[in-house]
C-alpha cells in the first residue's frame, strides 16, 4: 500500500516541477525586462547593432522558453522583425554612405544591389509586424494592451517605418 502512494507523490512532485518550467505562463515583464536592457521606450527596437543583436538573442531565448505559448510567439516574432528591419535599415545606410554618387554601380553585389535586397527584406518584415500585430489584437488583447501592439502610436510608427523604406527604394533606384 505505500509503493503505489510514494509512487503518485513522487509523481505529483514530478508534475509540479515540470509545471513551473515548462508550463508557466509568459509574463509581459519579461519582455519589458529585455526592452528597458535594449532600447529607449520610445523605440520600437535597439538602434545599435550591437544591442540588436542581443536584443534578438534575449528574444529568441524567451520564445524557445515559453514555446507553448502563441501569444509569446506572436510578441517575440514582432519584436524581433522590428529589431531585423532596424538592423537591415542601418546596413543598407552604410552602404550607401560608401557608394560613388558621380558614378553608380548597379551591378549585382554592387552596394547598390545590397542595399535593395537589404530594404526588399525590410519590407517584408514590416508586412509580418502588421500581420503579427493584428493576430496578436484579435487573439490576445490584453498582451497586445500591455504591450503598447494595440495602441494608435504603435500602427503609426510601424506604417512610417513602411514609408520610410518605400522613400529610401525610391533614392536607390534613382541611381540605377
């Protein structure tokens, strides 16, 4: 009679163990923790390379933690493509720092063609911010309250990033 009771609370401590590891619920906190170590509140991502990448590090990290959640997923993947397209943003600037104005190569792995592709990818991760964003709204609403995803401001300044890309091509292909 007492093996099957040892047995069911060894289990019962077994359970809760992994409960607290696996299967705690993601905490805002956490994102605000890694935000608040990265970026000023009023950046939608780090503005230094070297912060982006721990940034995305610390980000990845959380979304493997917390791998059971969609509402994290949904929060890390935005963050982390707002994190990508900054990243992508400040390469393309440098290489066209770097390029010959009086004479512009077009030319593939020119730094006009790194910076196309650089933008091209940029691009398509603000299309994913949106798309993440509006699933976070629809499915968790008070993650994307907490989390500033939900508010005018956010939309606003995601949509500028979007024009901003779109005037930066335009400049590039006046090049070529």
């Amino acid at each position: 009679m007492k093996r099957p009771i040892i047995v069911l609370v060894l289990l019962a401590i077994a359970f809760v163990a992994w409960m607290s590891v696996f299967g705690a619920a993601p905490s805002y906190e956490e994102f605000r923790a890694i935000e608040n170590k990265y970026k000023q509140p009023e950046e939608l991502a780090p503005s230094t390379l070297e912060n982006i990448n721990g940034y995305k590090q610390e980000m990845f990290f959380l979304k493997k933690k917390y791998a059971r959640s969609e509402e994290t997923a949904l929060l890390a993947d935005i963050r982390i493509d707002l994190a990508q397209i900054e990243e992508n943003l400040i390469l393309a600037g440098n290489e066209l720092a770097k390029m010959d104005r009086r004479n512009p190569d077009c030319s593939e792995g020119s730094r006009i063609a790194k910076s196309r592709t650089l933008l091209e990818s940029a691009n398509k991760r603000v299309a994913e911010v949106e798309d993440n964003s509006l699933k976070l709204e629809s499915n968790y609403k008070n993650l994307a309250d907490a989390s500033g995803i939900s508010s005018t401001s956010f939309k606003t300044s995601v949509s500028g990033i979007s024009k901003s890309i779109d005037s930066i091509g335009n400049i590039i292909n006046s090049y070529c």
